[in-house]
C-alpha cells in the first residue's frame, strides 16, 4: 500500500490509494485514526477520479500491522462487526461534529 501526499500551495491531501478486491486502485481521503478497545481504525473518504471528495459514506477500516519486522506496512481490513462500525462512526462524529454535516 502506499501512502501519496498531494496537494495545491499550502494545503496537503491525504490521500491513500487502496486496491480493492478486483487488484484496482481506489483513492481514498484520510479523514481520522479512532482507537477503541485497543484496536486502531482509519476512516476514509473515496476520492472520485477528479480529485474532488465524492458525497456519501465514509469507509471505516481496521488497521492491522504486518508480521513483516522488516516493513512497517499495515493492512487494512473491513469490518464485519455493526457494532464496532457504528462506535468507530460515533466517536469520528463527535470529534468532527464542527468539521462535517452528518446526515443519518
């Protein structure tokens, strides 16, 4: 996975380019790292081939690091669990409450 950092003057992207399970390349926005339980999860914003952030859901995924000791990769995996996606999503929303309009 790589990590690309783009941006126009001043201001920074973060943008993640991710292959989903077709091996295509999708770029996503990072929006924040949650920790619950000891376990870390990004979230993210699909970015649409323009650059521009696409309206919509945010994907939530759990960070898992490689047994790899000579990379520092991570993984990232989708969650099955509701329950953990839905406190994942509380948390990012009361630290952004000022930031996004959250739409149920």
């Amino acid at each position: 996975m790589e990590e690309n950092f783009e941006g126009e003057g001043e201001e920074l992207d973060n943008i993640i380019i991710l292959n989903d399970e077709e091996g295509n390349e999708v770029k996503f926005e990072f929006l924040d790292l949650v920790e619950l339980d000891d376990e870390e999860y990004v979230v993210l914003l699909p970015v649409t081939e323009e650059g521009e952030e696409e309206e919509g859901e945010v994907v939530i995924l759990k960070v898992e690091d490689t047994d790899d000791e000579d990379s520092d990769e991570e993984s990232y995996i989708s969650i099955e669990d509701e329950d953990i996606l839905n406190k994942v999503f509380e948390i990012f929303k009361e630290k952004f409450k000022d930031d996004f309009d959250f739409v149920d």
